[in-house]
C-alpha cells in the first residue's frame, strides 16, 4: 500500500510535537505549490514559460518567467494557510508577513522558488527549495528576529527535484525522506526511508571556471581529489542546479562546493533559502555541511538574503577539507 508525503507528515507530526494538522496542512501548501510548478514545466515548450520576464529580482539576476511562475505559486499556496507569519522568497527584496497573531501564525517559510534558473531553457533538471522556521515566541521579538535564526533552528527543510521524475525529499530532523511523484494519482508517494549519504563518494561537483579566483585552500583541496589523495579516483560531474548536484550527492556521496570568489568574496549561494535547508538534510543524513571553515547551520543569519560558500557532502570529503586529508 501507497504511503503519501501527507500521510508521512502526520505519522512524524507525533514525534515533533507539532499541533497535529497545522503542520501537515502547512507542508501541503507546499506541495500543491511545487505540483503546480512541475506542470507548467512538464509542458515548458509548449505554454509562455520559457525565457526571461526581462527584469532583474533584488539578486540583480535576470528573473526567468518560470522564477515569477514558482514564487507566485508559492506565495498563493502558502498565503493562504493560516499558520504562516510571513514567507521569505529569493525573488522578493523583503518578507511578505501577513498579520497574524503569535498563537496562529506559528510558522515563517523561507524558499527558493526555483533553483538552477539557468537551465531552464535547456531542459535540465531545476528545483525548488524550503525552509520551515517557527515563530519566536516573544512577541516583542518581532518577524525579523524569527527569520534571522541560526540554520539549527529550522524545523523543517525539504526540496523537489524536478527531472526524469519529480522527487520530493524533506527532513523535520527524524531522518530524510523521499517521495516520487506519481503524475497519475497527483500524489507524492513514499520512495525512499531514513536516507543515509555514503560515508565517501567519487564525485566532486564544483564550477572550476573560478578555479583561479578561489582561496589557495579550496585549489589545493579540489587537486588533492583530484590526485587520489583520498584513496580513490574522483569523477567530476556539474549540473549547475544545486538541487541537482544536491541530490545526486545525497545518493552517490561525494563533495560540491561553491567556493568564495574574487566577486562574491561571501560565496555566491544564499544561506536562509539554499544552504542551510540543504544543510539540515546532509546532516540528517549523516553527511556535513560547512562554509570551508565553520558549520552552515551555527552561522547566525545577518540579512535575508545573504550569502555564503557552501561546501556540502560525505564526511570523508568534507572533513578532508576542514582536516586535511591525512589527518
Ligand atoms: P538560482 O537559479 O536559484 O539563482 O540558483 C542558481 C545557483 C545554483 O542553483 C547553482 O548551484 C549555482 O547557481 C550555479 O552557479 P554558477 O552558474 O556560477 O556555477
Ligand atoms: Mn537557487
Ligand atoms: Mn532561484
């Protein structure tokens, strides 16, 4: 018998002690959302999709239509649900709060609405992304207080891969979970349980176009993968979705990375909306997740959308990254 990513929530509802429905209807807005977006990707071609809305979001990045598509789904879906305070997308300059008391508006969401916007147009698998925080209980603390939490904070983190098939994998910190959307019954059924990434893989995923614009470090650490240092012969592989490149090193293990630049001397992905969901999951499922120096999830967050180097994976790769490879 089928198990349904809502009939998960509920069964996992007992073991956060979240108000039982609050979170699993908060979680189906969510999903419908990511239903929503998967269609009009299905039939990317064939309906007004494609290409750019020729205006730039506040990254300063040419919005794609799809990017519009997805963050106005997300934000219909989720608006709705009683149980949110505010929603923090990649696409809006500010949080959109809705005024709700402290007792009803328990819940702040914070999402990517569609990752790896490039490859639209190409056919290759993009993404969607979610955070779930908890409002801070003291009122005077105020929204921003409640966004601005530390990645270990989170109470829910999850993403949909939409490629071959579409995959749902999320984590409420009970282990992570994946869930295969069948197109025929419009539900996300249960593929895969208590996920665990291998202890060290043979993949490394980075752009190497930066390569000369990294810190020595990170030059030093993708040659020593390079050279076998880690007992073994690394393939590279670069989807340039990090859902993707994610989700392919969740299976197979291995390392991607997103060093600092001479540009983006911060990294260039986003903490609240990319790192530290995707954190959570690799945690949660026995991989790390680090900025080269430190643990993604213990940076307390400075501003919405702030950005951070991103070194995710195995422990074998990551720590012969904070470590060395020796020692
Ligand atoms: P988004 O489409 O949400 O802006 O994210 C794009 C990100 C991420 O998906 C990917 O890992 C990275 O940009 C690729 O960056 P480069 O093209 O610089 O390698
Ligand atoms: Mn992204
Ligand atoms: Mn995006």
């Amino acid at each position: 018998m089928i198990t349904t990513v809502q009939q998960h929530i509920l069964q996992q509802q007992q073991e956060i002690s979240e108000a039982s429905g609050t979170f699993s209807w908060l979680l189906s807005g969510i999903t419908l959302a990511t239903k929503m977006v998967e269609a009009k990707i299905r039939t990317a071609g064939l309906n007004d999709v494609l290409g750019a809305m020729g205006q730039t979001n506040v990254q300063g990045e040419q919005q794609q239509k799809l990017d519009v598509y997805a963050n106005q789904a997300l934000l219909h879906c989720l608006g709705l649900r009683d149980s949110v305070a505010a929603l923090v997308s990649e696409e809006d300059e500010e949080p959109v709060t809705f005024d709700r008391s402290v007792e009803s508006g328990k819940y702040i969401i914070v999402f990517d609405p569609l990752d790896g916007s490039s490859n639209i147009d190409v056919n290759v698998n993009v993404g969607t992304i979610f955070s779930v925080l908890r409002r801070l209980p003291s009122a005077d603390a105020g929204l921003q207080a409640s966004i601005l939490q530390p990645g270990y904070a989170q109470v829910a983190a999850g993403y949909v891969v939409y490629g071959p098939s579409t995959v749902l994998v999320y984590t409420t910190g009970h282990g992570v979970h994946a869930f295969t959307l069948d197109p025929t019954i419009g539900a996300y059924v249960l593929t895969k349980e208590h996920m665990k990434m291998p202890q060290q893989g043979s993949y490394y995923s980075v752009n190497e176009s930066n390569a000369a614009a990294w810190p020595e470090e990170f030059r030093e650490y993708v040659a020593l993968l390079r050279a076998g240092a880690l007992g073994r012969q690394y393939s590279s592989r670069y989807i340039g979705s990090l859902v993707a490149d994610f989700h392919r090193t969740l299976l197979k293990g291995g390392v991607f990375l997103y060093p600092p630049t001479r540009e983006q001397p911060g990294g260039k992905l986003r903490l609240l909306y990319e790192a530290n969901p995707l954190a959570f999951i690799a945690e949660q499922a026995d991989g790390m997740a680090s900025t080269g120096k430190g643990r993604i999830l213990d940076i307390k967050p400075h501003g919405i959308h702030q950005r951070t180097p991103f070194v995710v994976g195995s422990k074998r790769e990551v720590e012969a990254l904070l470590y060395g490879q020796g020692k």
